[in-house]
C-alpha cells in the first residue's frame, strides 16, 4: 500500500466532506435566515396585540442609549382615542433553560398593562409555566420593582424562571420611566408696569 493512501488520502476527503457540508449549512442558514426573522417579529407584534387588543397604531421608538442591553425593542401604542402606553421587548438570558424572550406593556399610568412570553427554554412542567396565565397577570399593575416573593409570587419549584421574568419587566419599567417624567418648561413671563402720568 502506498502512503498516499494511507496517510495522505483519508484526512483529504474528511476535509472535502466537511467543506460540503459547511457550504450546504451555510446556504440553508440564507435560505432560512429571513423567514425565521419574520417569525420573531411577526411573534412580538401578536405579543404587543394581545397585551393591547385596542390598539390601532403601534410605532417603534428608539431605545435610550443607557437602557439595559436585554431592551431589543421598544413600540409606542395607540388606540383609536389616542395614547395607550409602550411595549418592550426583552430578552433575558438569566432562565434555567437560558434565554426568555417577552414583551412587557406598560399602560399611560407607568404601571405593568400585560406580560406575554414570545419565546423561552425552560423546563416543562416547571419553568415552562412562566407562561401561565396566572403567574404572567401576577405583575399586572406594578409600578415599582418587581420581586419574586415580595409583590410577585414565584412559580413553586422554578425560581430561577420566576427571578429572569421578573428582571425583564423590571427593565422595560426602567426604560420607559424617562418617557413619562413631566418636563416642565421655562417659562418667563414678562412684567409690563404701566404708569399713569397725571
């Protein structure tokens, strides 16, 4: 047998086969690239939808540059009678299964309007229940910090999950508590004294 089939030929076509099959990843991953871009948006909106089902305009406003870096998006809502709230959506990477992707709405009095979770790896049975009805409405109308085991019950046996979701409406109340402080104008008002001459 010669060297070159021994040693040199098998490493040759392991490298061949390995790059074909980057080149076929690589065209699957263009291919499925914006469809499951889509998805996720399509997801947040219906997310923002089901927590604001008046909603007739929703618009993207720009994140504060000192937001927390979990912010991916942030919507102003409106309904047909005017102003409803924002929307964010925030990406927490602290879950026990990782990360938990949700859309927090908070309404025009700076407190929690609805929580969907768009998307998550927790575990089923136990964290998957962050999901739950019941826990999600658990946050509806806080205004202040949200904790697990203070103003917040915690799912029994998933605290972790519990403690991430919390993290992630505590940052879309954060980033939005700038847009509702009242800026009060200078104004200057200029005095005009009239004298009467006699």
């Amino acid at each position: 047998m010669s060297t070159f089939k021994t040693v040199v030929l098998p490493p040759l076509v392991l490298t061949v086969i390995c790059a074909l099959i980057a080149l076929m990843l690589g065209f699957v991953h263009s291919v499925t690239a914006a469809p499951i871009a889509e998805a996720e948006e399509r997801a947040k909106t219906e997310a923002v939808y089901s927590i604001f089902p008046e909603a007739a305009q929703i618009s993207p406003i720009d994140i504060p540059e000192d937001a927390d870096p979990q912010i991916k998006a942030m919507y102003k809502v409106k309904s047909a009678v005017g102003f409803a709230g924002y929307a964010v959506n925030v990406t927490v990477g602290s879950g026990y299964g990782g990360e938990i992707n949700m859309t927090v709405g908070i309404d025009t009095g700076n407190s929690v309007k609805g929580l969907e979770i768009v998307s998550h790896s927790e575990t089923a049975g136990l964290g998957a229940r962050i999901d739950e009805p019941a826990f999600r409405q658990g946050f509806n109308g806080i205004t202040e910090e949200a904790v697990i085991g203070g103003n917040v019950d915690a799912i029994s046996g998933a605290t972790i999950s519990s403690k991430a979701v919390a993290a992630g409406v505590n940052a879309a109340l954060d980033a939005v508590a700038p847009l509702f402080e009242v800026q009060i104008p200078d104004v200057r008002i200029n005095v005009i004294k009239w004298e009467v001459i006699s």
